[in-house]
C-alpha cells in the first residue's frame, strides 16, 4: 500500500505525470508556434522585445558610449526662413560648415545628394563638402538602389576623390519597428552607416572590422541616466524624473499600463522620453542663446545630420523612446558598435537558424528543464508527491515558476552570451505556458493518466 512505500517509490506516479505532460504541453507548444494561430512570433514577440528593453535600457553600459551629436533640420527652420523641401543645397551647405566650425571627430550627412534637379547652389555645396573633408572625416548618405546606380549627383560623387565616402542607409527588415539594423555591406552597394564610422573611428585602426556577411544588429536602446543635456526648456520637468532605477521605472511602466483605469491627475509620465543621442534642431544651433550652450556638445563628437520634417516620414519607432527620427537610430546603432566593442545584440537567430526552428528549439529546452526541474521537486519535497488522479495546489504554483524561471535562464543567457534579441525568445513563454494549459484538457490528461496507470499496474507498492 501507499502508506508502506519509501519517499522514492512514493514519488514514482509524480515523475511519470510529470513526462506525459510534458510531452503533451511540449507538442502543444510546438503546435502553437508552427502554426502561429495567434501572432505568437510577432504579435507576442514585439511586446516582449519592447517590455525587455524599457527595463534594458537603464543596464546599457553608457559609460563607454561614443561622444554623438544629432542636428535636425525640422519645420521651424523652414518656416522661419520661408524655405521649401528640398532643402537648397545653398542652405545645406551653411549648416555643414556650421557644424565644421565646431571641430567635430566626423560629420555623417544623412540625406542622399541624386537629385539631378537645377540648383545653382550645389557648386558651392559640393566646395564646402570639399572644404571640410580635409580636416573632418565627411560620410553622405547614398542614393545607389542597386548595381550601376550612382551614390550622388556627378559633381558630389565626385567628392570621393577628395575622401568624402558613401554610406548605405538601406533599412533592416524590421528597422521600421524598432528592431533589426543592417550591418553587412551588400555586393555593389557602400557599407551601412554605422558600420562605415565604427571602422574609420576605430581608436586601434583595424581592430574593428565587420565582416562583410554581418546578421543585422538588433538595436539595444538604452536612456541616458547621468546626462542632463537634453532637459532644458519643457524638458525640464519630464527631465527631473530621469535619474531613477530599474525597480522604479519598472512600477513606472505598470502604473503606465494601468493608467486608463485611472483619472488623469493619477498617472505617472514615462520618464524616458528624450532619445539616447544628445540632439538639437538647426533652429536651436542658429539661435545665439542656446547656440553658446549647445556648440561645445558637438567638438569631438560625431555629428549626424539628419532630418525631423513632418512630411518626410523619415522616422523610427524605438520601444524605448517611440518615435524617433531616423538620424537616431544610426546613431544608436553606431554606439552599440562602439560600447559593446562590435559584441552586438543579433537579430535573427544563431547559426542561420530560421525564426521558427530557433523558438521551437527553445520551447524544447525549455520543456526539458521544467521536466528535470519537477522530477527534483517531487523526489525533495513531499507535498508535491501525489496520485495522478489529484493534482495538489503546490503543483500548479511549482507549473507556474518552473516556466517563468526556466524561461528567465534562457532568455538571460541568449541575450548576455550568444547575443540574440529577445524577437527569439520573449514568445516562447507565452507557448510553452499555452501548452502547459493545453496538456490540462480532460482527453489529454485522460491519456496520460491511463498512461502512468497502466506502467504503474500490479505494482502493490503504488497502488
């Protein structure tokens, strides 16, 4: 009888649920991801991926990041000086060489010159350009679409014999969402932006090389948490929340959440939303008041010059900062590079494995531990030693934190040391709590309980 039986033998009927179980909520979630009824892969993964780097963001290693500076040509600059898109290449000019004047470690212009429209005023474009690649190193966004297309207009791509270098601003697959940043250089095309300032700046000339067959970066968003610059005007007040820590910003985003439910006056702002890169617009630069303020910030820093029009549409979503304009995000991308000494966070998963494939590996691994880790919990810990007709309370908390610990592990170890963005595996929680659920179901669980019974019968000891 039961009461005759040693503690080993007793756990016998708890091990043998554990692995019908688990094989029944492993196919489940198997299921689940193949066939992706319900967005798993996207849909679960986006949430995930934008959950996880609001709180990554406050562990970035800002401490090693870069000097960036972002200048943005917006609206205001437009309308007060009653110009029209685009821009003539006259008033480019004298916002390049506004920025030269500042002694910057690299200018990075993020408009693309191929434009063969009449202005008169790219002869003195294409001088300035060449003015200041002799002291500055000058990289031009590039128009080439494709074998045999030409970076810029003939005058400006013939700047390359004077250094100016093209970059490649082509999109990442997901760069519209926030996640993926191309960082292999593409046969006929110039090297990604990012790629093309991390390897001149190199502070050990060399030692910084992308190979050319890079996986896109999967951007690691981070805040700014001991610089102030941005917080001035109306920042100020959003500014003063800025210097809190992971456990605040984590209640932060929960009263955040819950903040429909709640009367206006009760909701707490997010603090995080100036971008990670110092930044100001051109009408701030031509501004002498705050030109004295914001002028020392782009001395030995590298300049990017981008654009923050209305109608443009040149913008990113950050999961941290929401949207952004695009300059950001190479600018981000470019500090991930730099900070992380090229160890950057991946987007797709490791040794080309297909999206599926990686979160279906994962969803198995993560079975396994939970099966491994409940057979050690029913062999150590008597109330979880039961009939399989009878499941006890303890055993559906121990369900619950065996997955949500077990997904925890992975999660830490595919993002701190194989580098691969939680795309990959914030859905394989949801699937494997999904399949948990599933293998509940009266047939299934009627199928494993036959199971345990008829490898357990005619044995008196577990009767």
């Amino acid at each position: 009888m039961a009461g005759d039986a040693k503690p080993f033998e007793f756990a016998g009927p708890a091990i043998l649920w554990h692995v019908f179980k688990m094989f029944w909520a492993t196919v489940f979630a198997v299921v689940l991801l193949a066939v992706d009824p319900f967005d798993l892969d996207r849909g679960v993964g986006e949430r995930g991926r934008a959950f996880f780097y609001k709180i990554a963001a406050f562990a970035y290693p800002e401490a090693r990041s870069p000097r960036t500076f972002v200048v943005l040509l917006d609206d205001a600059y437009l309308n007060e000086r009653d110009l029209a898109w685009p821009l003539p290449y006259q008033a480019h000019a004298g916002v390049i060489d506004l920025i030269a004047s500042r002694q910057p470690a690299a200018i990075f212009i993020d408009f693309t010159f191929i434009d063969p429209r009449d202005d008169e005023g790219v002869d003195y474009l294409v001088d300035t350009l060449r003015r200041v690649a002799e002291r500055t190193p000058v990289f031009i966004a590039s128009g080439n679409t494709g074998p045999n297309t030409p970076d810029a207009r003939e005058q400006i791509q013939a700047l390359e014999a004077a250094g100016v270098r093209f970059v490649s601003i082509t999109t990442g697959a997901d760069l519209g969402d926030g996640r993926g940043y191309p960082l292999a250089t593409l046969e006929g095309e110039p090297p990604p932006a990012a790629v093309a300032l991390y390897e001149r700046l190199c502070a050990t000339p060399g030692a910084c090389a992308v190979s050319a067959g890079a996986a896109e970066m999967d951007i690691w968003w981070g805040v700014r948490r001991r610089d102030d610059f941005n917080c001035r005007g109306d920042q100020e007040a959003v500014c003063a929340r800025l210097d809190i820590n992971p456990i605040e910003r984590a209640a932060t985003m929960l009263a955040s959440g819950l903040g429909v439910l709640t009367p206006d006056a009760w909701r707490l702002v997010d603090p995080v939303t100036t971008p990670y890169a110092p930044w100001a617009s051109v009408s701030d630069l031509l501004n002498g008041r705050n030109a004295a303020v914001l002028g020392p910030r782009m001395e030995h820093a590298v300049v990017i010059y981008g654009t923050q029009l209305s109608y443009t549409g040149d913008a990113d979503i950050s999961p941290v900062h929401g949207p952004l304009a695009g300059a950001h995000a190479h600018a981000m991308a470019y500090d991930n590079l730099v900070t992380l000494s090229g160890d950057y966070v991946r987007a797709p998963p490791a040794l080309d494995w297909d999206r599926k494939a990686h979160m279906v590996q994962l969803t198995c691994i993560l079975a396994a531990l939970a099966l491994l880790a409940r057979i050690v919990l029913s062999l150590a810990f008597k109330p979880l030693r039961f009939n399989p007709d009878r499941k006890t309370a303890a055993f559906n908390v121990s369900d619950g934190l065996v997955l949500v610990i077990g997904a925890l592990v992975i999660a830490y170890i595919e993002f701190q040391y194989m580098r691969i963005g939680p795309m990959m595996w914030a859905p394989i929680l949801a699937a494997a709590a999904a399949g948990n659920v599933l293998a509940d179901v009266p047939w299934a669980s009627w199928l494993y309980r036959k199971a345990a019974y008829r490898l357990l019968a005619g044995n008196r000891a577990w009767s």
